[in-house]
C-alpha cells in the first residue's frame, strides 16, 4: 500500500471509517490509481485492465467477511467513472463499504462517478454502505455522480445505506433494482444540502417475483439556497410488496421536489407512498433553547436527530 497523505487519510475516515489497513477484501483508489489491494480466500478483487474499475468474486457460503472499496481525490481537475461489478455467491452473508471523498483546494472541477453493479445469489445477503463527503476551500466543484444497479435472486436481501452530509456541490444519484421470488431491498438514503449545491436521487424498483420485497426512505435536509429532487418509482409485477417515503425538512431559500410513483401490473402488488416537506417546528427549537442551547444549536441538534 502506498504512503497516504493527512488528507487523504482524513477522506477515508470520513468515508470509511478507515483508520488503518482493513481487515479483509480492499482496494482503495486514491487520485484515480490504486493506492492498496487485497484479497481473501473467499473474497477475490480483480482490476479492471483499463484501470477503470473492479470485479469483486464473493464464493458461495461466504460468511462475516467484509470488503472496503473507498475512493479520496485530493487533486483538481480530476474527473474519472469508475465501473465496479459484485458477484455474490449463493447463501453468502458479507459488508461491502465504499464512498468516496473530495478534497478540492483547486479551481477546476474534481469529478468521481462511480458505477456500480451486484448480482446477489439465491439466498445471499448484503448489506452495502456508501457515503459520500467534500471539503476544500477551492473554487472548483466536488462533483459525485454513483449509479446502482441491483440484481437479487431467489430468496435474497440486500440492505443499503447511501449518506451524503457534506460539501459535495453537485450529485446525480440513481438506483435500480430487480428483485425475484421472495428477495427483500431496504434502502435508508441520508442527505443534506447547502450552499448552491444541488443533489438528484432517482430510485427504480421492479418487484418481479412473488412474495419480493422493497422499503425505500429517504432522510434529508436542504439548507441555504441549495435544491434536491426525490423520485422513486416501485413498479409491482407479481404478488409483492412495496413502500417508498421521503421525509425532508427545508430551510432559509432551499427548494426540494418530492415525485413518489407507483405501478401495479398485478392484482396482489400492495404498494405504498409517502412524502413529507416542512420546517423545523418553532416549539421543538424553544424546548432546546429552555436547556441552555442558543437557537443555532438547537438547530443542530434536530437536523442532526433527524437524520441518524
């Protein structure tokens, strides 16, 4: 593994919660190279030839292993896409943490978008971890663009937690998932703008198995004069199960749209949407402030609350 800088390590603790060598399957990317590999027995990362991405081999059985794939970009001017494919094999149970992190001081753009692509086994479970963090003083913007795709066979689950709290200027976020007989998809998507920044996340979900599960949240904030736009569709074709809800709070010059939508292609496909915009209750801030916090800190305080 190469020699990281305080910056970078700082990126991977933001992202990864990394604060030395992992345990198990890794690949950290650092300035679009490879800064560190490593395989298990039972967990095997192969490099694209390119450059440009991996393919991930999870065998059969595969049981409380883990594999940590973060990317850090401390230097302006980078713009890459990456393309990462996961194979899990049939009743596997592993972690799979990636994220990405920008530090930019620059004053051209840095660009990470990363591609991502499972193909879950019969039975198989995994629960995947993606954050996403920007700091630098820089004029140039941290730009994140991650794509999901989602492939679940028979009997499989995958839970998947996407958090963006801070300092990426632009994000376009989508996700697609097919789910046969009896799989399970939970998503908690966490997100908080400020600034002029703008994020866009786009879910799609067919649910095409009998007895296939999905439960799609999302948490977010919108600060200052920053924009967010919410869409998830769950399209039911078999007897299924499917609940979509956003939930956000908005503040000062902030706009979000919500867009939830649902497709019944069959008789038994029980789906259901929520959608909820407001701002923080002046009650909740007074209660805070009777305890000694100033109104700012009681702002905090709910924001940080809310999106746990």
């Amino acid at each position: 593994m190469i020699q990281l800088d305080e910056i970078q390590k700082r990126l991977l603790r933001e992202v990864a919660d990394l604060h030395d060598v992992p345990e198990g399957a890794y690949n950290i990317r650092s300035n679009s190279k490879s800064a560190g590999r490593a395989s298990t027995e039972n967990i095997e990362i192969i490099p694209r030839e390119d450059g440009q991405g991996l393919t991930v081999k999870i065998k059969p059985g595969t049981k409380n292993e883990s594999v940590h794939i973060p990317v850090v970009l401390t230097e302006t001017g980078i713009k890459e896409v990456v393309y990462n494919d996961f194979y899990i094999g049939e009743d596997a149970d592993v972690t799979i943490v990636a994220g990405c992190g920008i530090d930019n001081c620059g004053n051209q753009d840095a660009e990470h978008d990363g591609i991502h692509r499972f193909f879950v086994g019969k039975n198989a479970h995994i629960r995947y971890v993606e954050k996403h963090y920007g700091s630098g003083e820089g004029s140039g913007k941290r730009i994140l663009n991650p794509g999901t795709e989602v492939y679940q066979e028979e009997g499989s689950s995958v839970e998947m937690e996407m958090v963006q709290i801070k300092g990426v200027d632009d994000t376009n976020r989508t996700t697609k998932a097919e789910l046969a007989k009896d799989a399970k998809l939970v998503v908690r998507e966490r997100l908080m703008t400020h600034g002029d920044q703008k994020a866009y996340s786009d879910y799609v979900v067919h649910l095409n198995g009998e007895g296939s599960t999905a439960d799609v949240v999302s948490r977010s904030v919108a600060r200052d004069s920053s924009y967010q736009k919410f869409e998830a569709k769950i399209v039911g074709n078999k007897p299924c199960a499917g609940h979509t809800e956003c939930d956000a709070i908005i503040m000062d010059q902030a706009k979000i749209l919500a867009v939830p939508a649902l497709e019944a292609n069959d008789l038994d496909a029980a789906l259901v949407h929520e959608a909820a915009i407001g701002k923080i209750a002046g009650d909740q801030i007074i209660k805070l402030m009777t305890l000694g916090l100033s109104e700012a800190e009681a702002e905090e305080q709910i924001i940080n609350g809310f999106l746990k």
